[in-house]
C-alpha cells in the first residue's frame, strides 16, 4: 500500500490546493455530511464513543478537522480539542469560526500534515478522523502515528470512507443501472440546487487528492483491522452504514438503491 515519496508529495499538495479552493464553500459542497440524517449519525455515534473512554480527562485529537465539523461537536461536549488541517485556508476559518474556545484555552489550531503532527505518547483521551483517511499518501501509517497519540483506555474513531462493499461489481445489471441513475442524478439535483440558490462552485478535482477513493485503489479494511490487532487494542469494530441523503434536495432514487445495495460507507470505532 505504501507510496513513493514522489506520488506522497502529489497527494499533499492536491489537497491544499482542493481545500484552499474548497474551503469557502466546504459545508455547502457536502450534503452527505451536513445534512440533518448524518450529522445527527455522527452525534449519537460520539455519545457512544465518550463513554466508552476509561478515565476521561477530555482531551481529543481532531484530526483532518476541516471546517471544524467534529471539534464543534467535541466542544460542545467539554473535551479541550487539539485540532489539524493540512489546509492553511481551513486552519483559518476553524481559528475564526472557534475563536471564543480558543481564548478560553479550549481550542488549538495546527496547520500540518499528518506526518509532521508531534504530541506525546498517550497524550489524547479521544483521537477522531473523519472522511479523512482517503485523502492520506498513507493512511495505514497515519492510522499507527495516531495510535502512538492514544491513551491506554483512549478510543480511535475512524469515519466516512467506502466500505468493503463501494466498488464491488454487481452481477446484476439491473441493480447496476439503479446505482448509476443514482450517483448521477446526486449530482444533477446538487447542480440545480446550487442554481437555484445562484451559488457560484468553483470548478474542483478531486483526482488525485481523494487518491484512496478509487476502485483500483480502495481503502483496505482488513489492513486497518490488522493494525489495530497489532496495536493491541483491546476493542475495535466496523460499522456499515448508508449515507440517508448525498443532495440538498431530496433524491427519491436512494430508496431502490439502499434496497438493491450492501452499505457504502463504513467507520471505525477502537479501544486501546
């Protein structure tokens, strides 16, 4: 799975560019987080998450906190949150958007890579990473740095990233066709929403910069599973789950198509 240093350099640098253009617009871009079904998927899974850490000092690594989606959400439940962004333009708006936590000493802002992050062993109660891991020259590594930043007691939670099942061929073609009308009128309907709305998005490629998101290239679960049993941790599991909506509007297609398909997303939850 491992990279060269070449191809590594390439992927960092299409996410700051994306993300430097992407920024501004972030929340608006992404129903399939923001929206009301998946956030309200994220809060009760962070409920679960917090008591399962022993001895909670409420200290939490966000990492990959973009616009500061899952540190809002940390705040909001009394963890001090150390938050990191490869994107400057992101770090930026989390540093206004949180300037209150800030002062407070509640909120830390780090623009970095996941390689160049440094906190000590066990530093971090909680570590979160959501729809990050993809974006990653190399997020098995990743996946062993962060689990150096965790307590014994502390939990990993890993989220939005293609499931074992995303790019699987179906044998039926009907089933196939159903996920192409689908995917593809995501987009129309986001489009005429953004019209309707006269949103100006600026043109993204998101190629290279979602380099793990790609059938010839998936995220490999088994792989995050057996870093975890390396790891020692005394529990870890996969979750499957199905994004309820990927438009502002609503897309009646979803419903035939959870039907005739496996869950396309899925998350980590791990003790140490």
């Amino acid at each position: 799975m491992s990279v060269d240093e070449s191809l590594r350099e390439r992927i960092h640098k299409a996410n700051v560019t994306l993300h430097r253009s992407e920024a501004e617009y972030y929340e608006l871009l992404h129903p399939e987080i923001y929206g009301k079904y998946e956030q309200e998927r994220i809060d009760s899974t962070l409920k679960i998450l917090d008591r399962l850490v022993t001895d909670n000092k409420k200290k939490a690594l966000d990492f990959g906190a973009g616009t500061g989606n899952i540190t809002d959400k940390l705040l909001n439940m009394d963890y001090n949150v150390t938050a990191v962004d490869i994107s400057a333009e992101m770090c930026s708006i989390l540093r206004k958007k949180f300037k209150r936590y800030s002062k407070a000493e509640k909120l830390i802002v780090i623009n970095s890579p996941i390689e160049e992050a440094n906190f000590d062993k066990g530093e971090f109660d909680l570590i979160t990473c959501y729809s990050v891991l993809h974006h990653l020259p190399d997020y098995l590594n990743a996946i062993k740095r962060l689990s150096f930043f965790l307590k014994k007691g502390g939990v990993m939670y890993l989220d939005h990233e293609a499931s074992p099942f995303y790019w699987k061929h179906e044998s039926n073609n009907g089933a196939y066709l159903v996920k192409q009308i689908y995917l593809h009128s995501n987009q129309l309907l986001n489009y005429l929403y953004f019209r309707i709305k006269e949103v100006n998005i600026p043109s993204l490629d998101y190629d290279l910069s979602d380099y793990w998101h790609k059938k010839e290239h998936p995220i490999d679960h088994e792989k995050i599973e057996s870093i975890f049993r390396k790891e020692r941790f005394v529990f870890f599991k996969r979750q499957d789950y199905y994004i309820n909506s990927r438009t502002w509007i609503l897309n009646p297609i979803f419903y035939p198509y959870r039907y005739a398909f496996k869950p396309e997303m899925s998350l980590w939850m791990a003790k140490k």
